[in-house]
C-alpha cells in the first residue's frame, strides 16, 4: 500500500488561494475515483475536488473556513500501489474539520460507495437533512405546530431533524428533554442560549463584497416613484394573449428594457470603475446584473447583453439564471461581468431602500413593490398602480443631476410604456 497526496488544483483564471466550504469525506472514509471530496470557493463560484484515483482517506489537509493556497496538501488517500508519496512522509497539515462544523454525510452516485456518518450524525437518506439557525422560519406539519402551542414551545428555536429541516414530534421531545421548554408560559421564560455561527462560503464573500463596496465607493441614493398603471395593463394582456405560449411576464422584463434604453442617452451610469488605476470603463452591451436571494446568501447572476434580448428572451433568461443560482449550479462566468445591477425586494416592499453598489460598478437600480394608491389627476383623485425606483449612484462618476435624469429617463419609459418599443 502506499500513499497519495491530492494538492488544490488550479482553479484557473488566476486564482491563488480559495476558501475550503465543506468536507464530503471524512478520516476512514473509503472513496473511489471521480467521487467528490471537497468544495471550495473562489470568488462566487463554489467548485467541487473530485478525487483522481481510488483509496482510503488518512487525513484532511484543511478545515472547513479556511483559505488554501492553490498547490498545498488537500487530502491524502492510502491507494493501492506505490502512491505518488513515500510512505513514511508526514503530512503537511493533517487535521480533520471541527465536529461543530463537520458537514452531514451526502449520498454519493449509485456506482460509488456511501461514507458511513459520523457517529454523531444521522445516516444520511435519500433527502439530505438541512439544519436551521435559529430564527428561521421552521417548517412543521399543523400536528406538530398545534403540539408545540400546547407545550409552549417556540418552533423556530428547534432544530428539525426531517428533510429540508422539517421539524418532528421527536424533536419536540428531545427540546423538552434538554430542558429547553417547559409547560405554561414557556413564552416569557429567559432565554440565555447562544449559537455562534462561523462565517464562511458565500455568506463570507457577500460581506466582504458589501464591506469593500461601501469602503471604496460614495453613494448618493435617489428616490422616485413610478405610475405603472398603464405599464401593468398591458402586461396582463400582452399575459392573457401570449403567456401560455411564451411564458407569464413579471415587471423586471419591462423595467430591464427601460434600463437598456435609458444608458444610450446616460452611459455614464452603465460602467465600471477600476478606481486603482483611475480608468472608468463605458460599456456598449449592457450586462445586466440581477441580484438574487437563495438559501445560501444573495447572489448576482447576469443576463449578457440585455439589449438585445425582447421581453420574453429577458424573462426566460432571468429565470434560468435565478434557478441556477438557487440550486448552487450557476457557474463562475454567469455570476461575473455585470456593467449595470437591478434589486428587487419584491412583495416585501418597502417605501425606500439604499441599495448598495456592486463594486466595480457605479450604479445599481431597486425596485419596490407595487400598490395602488389616490393620486389627483385633472382635479379628481382616482386610483393609481405605483412602484418606487430606489437607485444609488457612485458619485465620484456620477453627478447628482445625471443620475436623477436617468432615473426620470426609466420613469418616463414605464409610464408611457408604447416608447419601449419605439427606437
């Protein structure tokens, strides 16, 4: 038998370190050639190491929150054979993750093996089991929510062990068991539990993107509110005549076309500024950023050259990037190269969001959600369809008055919808 090191492999593009996010394999564990070991991330892209050849894992050269350079010591297997090592050589880092943060077992392909759990973990099934931080929503079947009134039992504070987090009436009984509820009044006992929860991954990259953009970048942030009432008439027909063939539009085709318009007249808002070398780069095509929530943070897909992409291209475009963001399967390319972002907090709302910049743009576009409100028209107060535009702008590029032009730019294009056709 012999011993094989399996180094982090170049990522390409320049990359010289990545963040190790989770381990798949474990000490002991027997794995085989092509099945995943680890994943890693580079700047949004989580990208998964499988292993070149067939063995049994000695060590694991990294925890899971730590930044590896490209080329240490990643994994070291016992193979049949010689090995690419010699025997008696040391590893270089030979330590495995902390069991505080040592992913559940995933099921591997059906030709691979299995690993075993750890001991303290559950056996992994078809349905991997999600874990919940506190706070989140939990999701329960109306048997368990009723059970957990009567007991005085707060469910966002239990932890789920069914799929996808589901809590359980075993998870009940092992809250109670631990102490943590107690019958009448539960609700008003103090609570001094704490959960610390590592940053890392993604939600890692989005902080210190968000910390870096607004270190580097001075926002002005402007308001407007949009009559879209005209604009959502004629999404519903355009809707009622071609949605079953062509698929239903949200406002964000409408409102991505008004974009694409508007920067012909303002280029100035659709760059990039490399602020190092103070070089602000107009772009022609307009690479729409979209920023999307999933379950893992925000992420920022973008759809390639936006101007030349109709409603219904816009839209199908969105949502194929939108599922692959939330499915972890966008790819590197698709989550960089944006000139221009749009926001969107949906039915959330708000009156007035300050959107920050994604850095190295200078603009970046939120959307609210719609309400009908009385607004006078001719002396007479009728009902309208308004949504606010909240906007931010890098005011070392651009002016004050430019943004707001091209603000009022989208604003005149959503409210008289026909000029969005009309080049």
């Amino acid at each position: 038998m012999g011993q094989h090191v399996i180094k982090m492999p170049d990522i390409g593009e320049g990359i010289a370190e990545v963040e190790l996010v989770e381990w798949h394999v474990k000490p002991g564990d027997a794995v085989v050639e092509d099945q995943v070991l680890a994943d890693v991330m580079t700047d949004k892209a989580t990208v998964e190491i499988p292993s070149p050849v067939a063995g049994k894992v000695l060590a694991l050269g990294g925890k899971v929150g730590e930044v590896m350079a490209v080329g240490t010591e990643l994994i070291r297997l016992e193979v049949e054979g010689a090995g690419n090592i010699a025997a008696g050589a040391a590893p270089a880092v030979a330590r495995a993750a902390p069991a505080a943060v040592a992913p559940a077992a995933r099921p591997a392909p059906a030709a691979r093996p299995q690993p075993a759990p750890a001991p303290s973990e559950p056996a992994a099934s078809a349905t991997p089991v999600a874990r919940r931080v506190p706070g989140e929503k939990p999701i329960a079947s109306p048997a368990v929510r009723r059970r957990a009134w009567e007991l005085g039992i707060e469910l966002q504070f239990v932890q789920g062990s069914g799929a996808a987090g589901r809590v359980m009436h075993e998870d009940l009984d092992a809250y109670l068991a631990r102490g943590a509820g107690a019958q009448g009044g539960a609700r008003y006992v103090e609570r001094n539990d704490e959960q610390p929860i590592q940053v890392i991954g993604l939600r890692r990259k989005i902080a210190e993107k968000m910390q870096e953009a607004k270190r580097r970048i001075p926002h002005f942030t402007y308001v407007e509110e949009i009559d879209v009432t005209e604009l959502e008439t004629l999404r519903a027909k355009l809707n009622d005549n071609w949605g079953g063939q062509r698929g239903r539009l949200t406002v964000l085709p409408f409102l991505m076309r008004a974009i694409v318009l508007a920067v012909r007249a303002y280029p100035m808002v659709n760059a990039r500024f490399d602020d190092a070398a103070g070089v602000v780069t107009r772009h022609g095509a307009v690479h729409l950023g979209i920023a999307t929530q999933t379950d893992a943070g925000l992420m920022v897909p973008v759809v390639r050259h936006a101007e030349a992409c109709d409603l219904w291209a816009s839209a199908a475009e969105v949502a194929r990037l939108a599922e692959a963001a939330r499915r972890g399967k966008a790819s590197r390319d698709e989550l960089i190269g944006s000139t221009i972002t749009i926001t969107s907090l949906g039915a959330l709302g708000g009156i007035v969001t300050t959107p920050v910049i994604n850095h190295p743009e200078v603009a970046i576009v939120g959307v609210g959600r719609i309400v009908e409100r009385p607004v006078i028209r001719n002396g007479s107060i009728v009902a309208r369809k308004i949504m606010n535009l909240s906007s931010s702008f890098d005011h070392r590029v651009v002016d004050g008055a430019h943004g707001a032009e091209f603000v009022q730019a989208v604003r005149g294009y959503l409210e008289v919808p026909a000029t969005l056709f009309v080049d």
